[in-house]
C-alpha cells in the first residue's frame, strides 16, 4: 500500500514544473500511547477548558482566542481576524537559490519529508533536477505554505528521490552564547589531553540507526504485555553508582578499558616476555 501524501503541488525551477508530493520521514505513530482513564469507573477522560476565576466549564461557542499583552490583559481576536493572517496556499514549492551542501547549520533543521513526483508525466522533469542537483553537489532553498504556515525548506537529492526538511526561523533558534557564557575557559595540555584524544580514538565508529533502541518504549510494551498475560512486573534494577574518582584517573580507567583486545593482548604477551626475561636472568 502506497503511502499517503502529506502535501502535492509543483516543484518549480525558474519556468520548469515537476508534480510532487510530500512524505512523511519520520513519524513518532509507533511509539505506546496511552489514554487518561477515570480510575473508578475505567472510562476514558476527555479535556475541558475552564475559566480561571470561576472555575466552570466553557462551552465552545464561548471560547476565543487572546493575546497577553499585559498582566491580566488580552487583546481578543476572533475567528475570521486570525484566518485573515493564514496565507493562502498557492500549491508551488519554489525553489529560490542552490547552496553548497555545507552551508547550513543543521540547528535549523526541523522535520524531514520524503519529496517525490507525484505522477508518471512529472518524473523526467524531477529526474532532471535531481541528477542536475547530485552533478553540482548542492542543495535547494524552497519556499511553499505548508500546514497553514509559510515555511522554508532545505531540498537535498537521496538515492532515486530528494529530501525536503523544513527549517526553523532565526527567531526560533536559540542563542549558543547564552548557552554556554558561564563555561569556564581552560588550557588542557599534557597526558590528560592525551588520554581523552586516545579514548576518542579507540571508540571510533560509524553511525548505524539500526543498532541504537528506543529502550524505554520497548520497557514500555513488555510492561504491557505483561499486564495482559497476567505476568508480574519486574522493576527495572537501578545502575550501580560509579565510584567518585579525580578526572585524570577516570581518563587512565577509561583508556584501559577502551583499548581494542588485539593491544590488550599484546601488551600482556609483551608483559609477560618481560616477566620470563627476569625470571632467566635472576635464575
């Protein structure tokens, strides 16, 4: 069964238009969801809006929208105020400037979507743009209205398809320098330097998706189906606190253990020739 297209529209470069639709990419649909319940009666709970100060039920016909200019104070809008600032959707994804692949901190991404033609007539024309694409190693600044909202999105060429992630606003992303003002600057020099480049080394690797498990959402489902086998449930035993030790030791610790096997072994055979040396000559 083919998957349900989130948005179709045009795909344009300058005068060329390719029919295309958006895909989900990620989705967090399969992850266990759960339903507030009354806990007497087992029925499910549903949410209600209720007035601050009176602490009564609103109705819906009663309910509008405000915007806190003030302390208790709210400038109102109605329905037909706000649709006025939702701009229309005119259906073109319009790509505004090619830019090196490199050029954008990945800060700004937001979620990804699967861009594909949408019928067999557009398919040369996204093929061409594609592979036009993949021979300059660039990607695409587009433009459309998206869910109501006009959004910016980042258009890169995958595999027989592109991918198409919309991106935060400036305003959105947030100051690294506020994040990190009170970190101390320090020199690091010497072993302990050393030791931390080492252990970096000894733990390369590869991102693999594959092998890394949503631990807590498969907690989760075996909780449940215990419930309905009927089965106890087995508290999840709490890690063993580590020992507080100074840094530079952790750093000797750490680097002993992440030393691949072949150089532990080597080192023990080494150690041990050592041993057999002094053991000849003392005998």
């Amino acid at each position: 069964m083919a998957p349900r297209a989130n948005w179709k529209g045009f795909l344009k470069v300058g005068e060329l238009l390719c029919p295309v639709a958006l895909y989900t990419a990620a989705s967090t649909s399969e992850r266990i969801a759960f339903h507030m319940l009354n806990r007497k009666t087992g029925n499910r709970l549903h949410r209600e809006f209720v007035d601050s100060e009176t602490g009564k039920v609103v109705e819906r016909e009663d309910q509008m929208k405000g915007y806190e200019a003030g302390e208790n104070d709210y400038i109102v809008l109605d329905p037909e105020e706000i649709a006025a600032a939702v701009p229309e959707g005119d259906k073109t994804l319009e790509i505004e400037a090619f830019i090196a692949c490199g050029d954008i901190d990945d800060l700004f991404f937001d979620k990804p979507y699967y861009l594909a033609p949408s019928d067999r007539h557009g398919a040369e024309a996204f093929a061409l743009i594609r592979e036009g694409m993949k021979a300059t190693k660039v990607a695409a600044i587009a433009e459309t209205v998206l869910f109501r909202r006009v959004r910016t999105l980042l258009i890169r060429p995958e595999g027989d398809g592109l991918i198409a992630t919309t991106l935060n606003y400036d305003y959105e992303v947030r100051s690294a320098e506020e994040a990190f003002s009170e970190i101390p600057a320090l020199k690091l020099k010497g072993e302990m330097l050393e030791l931390a480049e080492h252990i970096i080394k000894t733990k390369s690797g590869r991102f693999d998706p594959k092998i890394f498990d949503d631990r807590y959402d498969a907690a989760l489902a075996e909780v449940v189906k215990a419930k309905i086998e009927g089965r106890k449930i087995k508290p999840v035993k709490p890690k063993a606190e580590g020992k507080v030790i100074d840094l530079m030791e952790a750093l000797r610790q750490s680097a002993g253990k992440n030393e691949k096997p072949a150089r532990r072994k080597a080192k023990k055979t080494a150690a041990a020739g050592k041993t057999a040396v002094t053991r000849r000559k003392t005998g």
